[in-house]
C-alpha cells in the first residue's frame, strides 16, 4: 500500500515508511494513494464473521502483499482479546461500547494494532524506536498500555496539567520501565504543538528514531476502522440504512469511519459531534476552516481546537465541501447540555456514560430531528464512565462502581516532569534522555 503527503503529493511511502515515519517530512498526513475495496462477498457474509476475523480481511486488503497473510493474523491476534459490543438503548438507537480493553477507552483499539505490528516490523530490522504521543485524556493511558515492555521501544507522553482526569493521569503516569510522562503547562494543542516540531527537527530526527502513536499517525486510523465494520456486522440483521453519531475531538475516530465507508461498509451517513471546540462543525456549517484555541470542558478528550485529522476528512472527499456535507452532519454542545443527556439516558434506561459518549448521544437525538427516515443510530461510546467518576456521580446524582483495574491505580504515586510549554526546553530533555 502506497501512501502520500496531503501537502507535497509526489511525497510517497510504503506502509512501513508510513507508520515509522508518522508525518512526511512537509509535515503533511499520509494518506492512502488509492482505497481498495473489500470484496463484495465478505461483505455479504460479514455478520458470521468474529471481530478478529473482520480485522485480518480489512488489514489484509489494505496491505497488500507487504505482509503475509498469516503474519496479519498474528498481529490481530496479539492486539485484540477484547470485543466492540453494541447495545440497544432505546427503540432506535445503539450504543457502540469500545471500552473493553486494557485501559478502558477507544484508543486501545489503535494503540494495541500499532504495538503489534511496530513490534513485527522491528523483529525484522533489529532497529530501536522512539514514540512520542501528545494526549488530551484517553490516548496516553491506551499506549502506555500498548506499548509498556515492548522490546525496542521508549514511550514518551505529553499530557496537559490539570486538564485530564485522575485516573486517565494515574493511567500514563504510573508505569514506568519504557513508558515516561510529561506534564506540560498547557493545553493539548500545545503538546500536539511540541511533538510536531520534534518531528520536525532535523538534529532530533539525525539521532533518534522518532515515531507518533497519536492519530496522525495513519496505523492509528487502520485500526479505528475494525470496529464501524464490527457494528454493522452485529446490526445488518435489521435491515435498516446505519447512521453513525461519532464523539470528535482530533477527528482521528470519524476519519477512521471514513476510511471503512471509502472501503465499502455500507453507511448512510456520519454525525461529527463536539463539544465547544467547535471547528469541523463550524466548517460544515459555513465552508470556512477557522480553527481557535482550545476551550476547556468537561468531556476533556475532545479539547481540541485544531484538529490535525481536518485535512484528512477533506481528503476523502476530495477537498469537495459539497461532498463533505452529503455524508456528514455536526452538532457541539456545552457542559450543561452534555451532562442533560448523561441524565436523560440514565433516567430512561440507567445506562451511564461518560460525558464524551454523552455528546455523541446528543449529535444522533439532534439528527434525528432534521431526518424521519428510518435508520438504526449508533453513537460512540469511548470510555467507561468511571475514567471520569466525579463528574459522572455528580451528574447522576450515583455512585457507580469503578472496575478494579482503574481503581487499583489510585493508590499509586505518579512519576512525571512538568515543564513550560517550550520547544527548546522539551528539546534538550529529549536530547538528555532518549538514547
């Protein structure tokens, strides 16, 4: 599978290149040259098929001959002993439950794909790598987990202080070996900022082997793309056009869903929500991009206020916002009205959510107001409710139980170093510590 840059075209990469890579030295996105498309009879029979099995075809498509088919299946079998479950909330609507991994949240799915074959990869090279990840909440905890232990490669997670929750900093901030944290003063922008320029940097570049675990990185969205597949597969029985009300924030999550309809999963069409970081709605509302700093709220991974993935969801539409607008809806909300909808579902069905999941549920409530057809809706749910316990039993009015997993952490010391937002200072501690 070739790949280019969405600044300098004539920029290409292998997969390998890609994924290793992470951004083109533009400072471009990689994108697929061409989409393949999965076989009409795969997805005719997709509701037989496990997730595993779904994502062996899907990995195996899009790669091609670059690894074998058996050596797909060793990938997919090391990073998912865990489901995507769906479950019904109300007549009409699914909820789409990606929590079921290690730490708890939609990012396992890419972090434990990308672990998994970064480490097939470096078998073969005898090569050490250095990732860098910038997170606004759930992203550090997923690869921290991911990749904790594995040979060859060193962790470093910038995360922005006093704007995530308890747990998910206990979740990066706890490990050790390999894994290190850095906690920036800032917001997340800032360290998406700070990873950007060190990719960037040519004397970093020179010494180290740099990689990206966020979800510019492209083995990040190939993952994403199992589960929209799963859903289908576990709801095609009803027979009825699937919409699907995706929570935003870089907009990795709906570019991933991009790339399973680009492929041929049968969507009727697609719900950018967010919170008060509204750009993407903004844009597709207007047809102008005018992105701002980021504002803080309560579902904290989606405090985004430029969104690296942007560029990415023009791309598959040919930077045609026509065409962008045909297949996906936006809606925002604030805290009060995301927290209306944790108790709305609470009290009709007593199923809690997380407040992130929370403003996907209100996108697909809002949708359903500008269309009567009938469609099944599936909203997002991308991290277990207790990730964010205060505020989920202060909004309920509850207390709900935290899994053991998340509350073992809680007796545990964090290790991380706080630092200004600056590019030189970041520099020189990488220059110090990586080897």
């Amino acid at each position: 599978m070739i790949f280019y840059s969405t600044k300098t075209a004539s920029i290409k990469a292998s997969a390998e290149e890609a994924i290793f890579n992470s951004l083109p030295a533009d400072n471009g996105l990689y994108m697929p040259e061409s989409i393949p498309q999965l076989s009409p009879d795969f997805l005719a029979n997709i509701e037989n098929k496990t997730f595993n099995e779904i994502a062996i075809e899907i990995t195996h498509t899009l790669f091609g001959d670059e690894i074998t088919r058996s050596e797909i299946e060793t990938i997919i079998h090391k990073a998912y002993d865990f489901e995507a479950p769906v479950r019904q909330i109300n007549e009409q609507d699914y909820v789409l439950e990606l929590f079921h991994g290690p730490s708890m949240a939609f990012k396992d799915f890419g972090a434990r794909f990308m672990a998994a074959i970064m480490s097939h990869y470096l078998l073969r090279s005898k090569k050490q790598i250095n990732i860098l990840v910038a997170t606004s909440g759930d992203t550090g905890g997923a690869v921290a987990q991911g990749f904790y232990k594995i040979p060859g490669i060193s962790v470093t997670i910038l995360y922005p202080s006093g704007k995530v929750s308890d747990i998910q900093e206990k979740q990066l901030t706890t490990l050790g070996h390999n894994v290190t944290a850095i906690e920036i003063d800032g917001t997340f922008d800032d360290c998406q900022k700070l990873v950007k320029e060190a990719f960037l940097d040519p004397e970093l570049n020179a010494k180290f082997n740099l990689a990206s675990a966020n979800s510019i990185n492209i083995a990040r969205l190939i993952p994403q793309s199992f589960y929209y597949f799963s859903a289908y597969a576990q709801l095609k029985k009803l027979g009825k056009p699937v919409v699907f009300s995706v929570p935003s924030g870089n907009f990795g999550n709906l570019s991933a869903g991009l790339l399973a309809y680009k492929m041929g999963l049968p969507v009727e069409h697609f719900i950018a929500a967010t919170n008060l970081n509204n750009a993407v709605p903004r844009y597709l509302e207007s047809g102008a991009y005018e992105p701002r700093a980021s504002i803080e709220t309560v579902s904290n991974a989606m405090d985004v206020g430029n969104p690296s993935n942007f560029v990415r969801l023009q791309r598959f539409f040919e930077d045609d916002w026509t065409l962008v607008t045909k297949k996906i809806t936006g809606f925002y909300f604030d805290d009060e009205q995301t927290k209306t909808a944790m108790r709305e579902v609470f009290e009709k069905s007593e199923y809690v959510m997380c407040p992130h999941t929370a403003v996907a549920y209100k996108g697909l409530q809002e949708y359903r107001k500008l269309n009567t057809s009938d469609f099944t809706g599936v909203f997002l749910s991308t991290a277990h409710p207790a990730k964010f316990i205060d505020l989920v039993e202060e909004t309920l009015e509850k207390s709900i139980e935290i899994p053991e997993r998340l509350e073992s952490l809680l007796s545990i010391e964090k290790v991380a170093t706080k630092m200004e937002a600056s590019f030189s200072d970041f520099k020189n501690l990488l220059m110090s510590t990586l080897s």
